[in-house]
C-alpha cells in the first residue's frame, strides 16, 4: 500500500496499547513516517507524563503546540502538545467568551465536582479538543496538520477514554454536553476520520489484553481498527545451532574457558526467543485477524531521533506490504 494513502485514509490514528509495550514509541514513529510521506503531523499526548518529545531531543511538552521535528527535504513537520482536561476547560471557556468564570472554576476545582457528577466528562473535554482540531484539518484551515496521531492511555483507561462519548450521550439527552459528545462519537464512529492502531509485545499477556481489548473497543465504542503493531520484535540470527568451539576454530580464534558454554547459552536464548515470537505472532494472527506491523527491539536504553527514524523507516516498509485499500464502494459492488 502507498504510504500517503494510508495516512490519508483516516484523519486521526488513535494508538492505545497496555502500559509497558512502548504505545507512546510507536506514536512517536508513526508520526515521524506520516512526515517523511509529506503529511505535516500532530502528535496529542493526554497523560502529561511521556518521554515523547525527549525520543526527538526536546524539552516536556506542554499545552501549547511546539515543533518536535523541522520540516526538511522529503519530510513535513512534527509537532506536539500536551491535552489535559483542565487546559481543554479553560481554552473552551475563553472561547465562549467566560475567561472570568474559568478563573474561578479551576481555582475552586469545581471540574472535579462535575467530573464526580458526570463520569466521562473529562475525557469528552480533551476528545472534544481532538475533534476540533480534526475538524480544522479537515476544513483546510491554516496551520491544521495533516494527520494527529493521539497518544491514548493505556488499555484499560482506553476503553473508558473512549467509552465516554457514548456513555455521555446516552446520559445526558439535551444540551452543550450531549452535543459535544455525539460530536465527538461521530468522529470516533466514521472510518475516513478515525481509526485505532493498537500496540502489542509478542508475549503472551500483551497479546491476550490486545486482543480483548479489540473486541471491546469495537462492541462498545464502534471504532475502526487499523493494522496492528507489534513492538520489540528480536531480529532472526542464522548460525545459533553452531557449536561454539568450532566457530571459534573456523574463524582462527580460540575460546577461554567458559565461554563456550556461555556462547550456547546465549544462543539457546535466542532461539527460545524467536520461537516464542514465532507463536505469539502466529496465535494474534488467528485471534485478530488484521494486518500486522512489525517494529524491531532496539537495543538501547534512551531512545533518540535517530531511533525513531529506524522505528519510522520500519512502519513504512511494512504499510508498503500491506494490501492495497479498497474504497467501500468498490468492495459493495458500488451499491448506495
């Protein structure tokens, strides 16, 4: 599949994935692909606590929007910010005319109140805040970006992230909140401005939460699901069967003593390993079958821009294997 139509299927790509898989990498990646395929970039972080843009060698994120990646030769910008519902509070009140009330409202926590009366109503604040930045995009509006990649919480506060539009509109019938969440539930309902990208290891719990977590967001909030990313995959290695010795002899070296039964050991690890990666893979296959991108296990403690890249580099070359999209019309034989 080409690149810029992937990225131009769906407006925004929310990746959510269980904590410890490395969701907020694979945001990071995806939005730096989106930019080498031309499209300027968006990334939304909500927790206010990712190492997002110190992978690009900046400083923490905040509210405001600030540039993680400069545009260059083949390549748009990334930017990012920071959504918390109070931010997203006090920007819709300032805009509706009440900076006063808004003042008053955070200085007494008065939003936390609201948000014990009415679950879910923070995170319609900050998809409310999505979904206006979407909808600017949409509509061409000077400096709207391309894509948003929304760096999701993790699993089990995704669904409820997600949940709450719904969860809103069929609680509240009338007024301000009912609008903002069937709006909001629009956006996360249509496929052509919305999918979810979830993130998984290839080991056993990642993939199992994946996968209920799939069927979850699909029977409860409706969303389109985009490929699958595995992250952390270990690289085949061909020779781990050799005996040590003997590839030591091979090469004219010698081994000192010990190290022979370490070297097998080590190789014994990475066969264990592959083979675990082999099963898991195989069973997300079986269990969700969706197409699956691959990102490599990178062997270093601080992730940095050069990181990303290959992480970026990786993402593009397993959409260029995906299967060519077919608008829906075409797969219903062009019937309304």
């Amino acid at each position: 599949m080409d690149a810029q139509q992937f990225f131009t299927a769906s407006r925004v790509a929310i990746v959510a994935g269980k904590g410890g898989v490395g969701k907020t990498t694979v945001s990071a990646a995806l939005a730096r692909a989106a930019a080498l395929s031309g499209l300027s970039t968006l990334i939304v972080e909500v927790e206010g606590k990712s190492g997002l843009a110190s992978m690009f060698g900046k400083a923490p994120l905040a509210y405001d929007q600030m540039v993680l990646s400069e545009a260059a030769e083949g390549a748009a910008e990334v930017t990012a910010r920071t959504l918390t519902p109070d931010d997203a509070l006090l920007e819709y009140l300032h805009d509706h005319g009440m900076s006063r009330l808004s003042k008053r409202l955070m200085s007494t926590g008065a939003l936390d109140v609201v948000a014990t009366a009415v679950p879910g109503i923070k995170d319609i604040l900050v998809l409310g805040k999505v979904k206006q930045i979407e909808r600017a995009a949409a509509a061409g509006a000077a400096g709207s970006p391309d894509y948003v990649v929304l760096d999701a919480p993790a699993a089990g506060h995704a669904i409820r992230f997600l949940q709450s539009a719904r969860g809103l509109v069929d609680a509240v019938k009338v007024g301000p909140i009912n609008t903002q969440a069937s709006e909001v539930l629009e956006l996360l309902t249509d496929p052509a401005r919305c999918q979810v990208l979830l993130v998984a290891l290839p080991e056993e719990t990642p993939v199992n939460e994946l996968v209920e977590t799939a069927f979850s967001l699909e029977d409860k909030v409706g969303v389109s699901l985009g490929p699958v990313v595995v992250n952390g995959l270990y690289p085949e290695m061909g020779g781990l069967e050799a005996d040590p010795e003997a590839a030591a002899e091979a090469v004219g070296t010698t081994l000192r003593p010990g190290e022979a039964d370490d070297l097998a050991a080590a190789a014994q690890f990475r066969r264990d390993r592959s083979a675990l990666q082999r099963h898991q893979l195989d069973r997300l296959a079986e269990q969700l079958p969706l197409p699956q991108l691959r990102l490599p296990y990178l062997f270093n403690a601080d992730l940095g821009p050069a990181d990303i890249d290959t992480l970026a580099a990786a993402l593009l070359e397993g959409i260029d294997a995906l299967p060519r999209m077919v608008p829906a019309g075409a797969r219903d034989g062009g019937s309304a």
